[in-house]
C-alpha cells in the first residue's frame, strides 16, 4: 500500500524539481503538502479517509499546465485509495462500507429509482466482492 503512495509522492517531487513551469511547481508543492499527513497516517496504520478526500479535491480543482514531469502520479494515487479503502472497509458490513465511503445517499437514491446499474456501480466502488453485488440487487429488486 505505501508503495503506491511513495511513487505517488516521487514522481510530484520530480514534477516540482524538473518543471519549468512556475506555477506548476507552486502546485505540486501543494500536492506534497496535502500528502504529507496522509503519508504519516498511513505509516501509522489509520483508518481515516477525510485526507484522503482532501487531496482529491486538491487535484480536482488545481490543473498543471504543462504535467509532464510529474509523470503518471494520479494513476499511483489512485491505487493507493482504493488499496487504503479496501483496508478500511474489510471486515464492515455493506450498509457500513457505504456510510465510511459517504456512498450510503446515492445507494439510496438509486435504489429508490431502480437504476440498477448504478446500484453495481456504487457496491463495486465500496468494495462488495461481484459474488454478493447480484445479490444484494435481487434483494433491493424485492422489496419493490
């Protein structure tokens, strides 16, 4: 897990080192900032995934102009949210996975207009194995 994170910190650090651009090595700083207590958390074995969402909305609403050289560090991200969620959630019930992940209001809703697809969506995305999405989506189907 930490792996994923460290190539995710390296390959911003070398962004930061090697852009030429100004403003992109303001935000990549920003970037290392923002990862620093997810990385002392992560080290310590926290279950807290606010952080998490901090840096996702960081990268959201900041663009590099030129990203270049900070290389493939989302795709790095991106692997360790979902190996960081996957610790987290294990051991939790569905309707608890939901809740942690802040999935429970959209479960419901499509639930309630019977957008079945986005129901598999939402279970994969809180980690339910594909052998218990059927399931549960018959089990919903059921009660109407």
């Amino acid at each position: 897990m930490l792996n994923a994170l460290a190539n995710c910190i390296l390959k911003i650090e070398h962004g930061v080192k090697t852009s030429s651009r100004p403003e992109d090595r303001v935000i990549g700083e920003r970037y290392l900032a923002t990862l620093a207590p997810v990385l002392a958390a992560a080290e310590l074995g926290s279950n807290e995934l606010g952080d998490l969402d901090t840096f996702e909305r960081l990268v959201r609403h900041s663009f590099l102009i030129s990203p270049e050289p900070f290389g493939s560090f989302y795709h790095d991200w991106k692997e360790f949210r979902v190996q960081c969620e996957q610790r987290v959630v294990s051991g939790m019930t569905v309707n608890e996975r939901l809740f942690a992940l802040g999935l429970s209001d959209a479960f419901d809703q499509f639930v309630a207009a019977k957008e079945w697809d986005e129901c598999r969506s939402i279970l994969r995305r809180a980690h339910v194995g594909e052998a218990n999405v059927e399931p549960i989506i018959d089990n919903h189907k059921k009660k109407g």
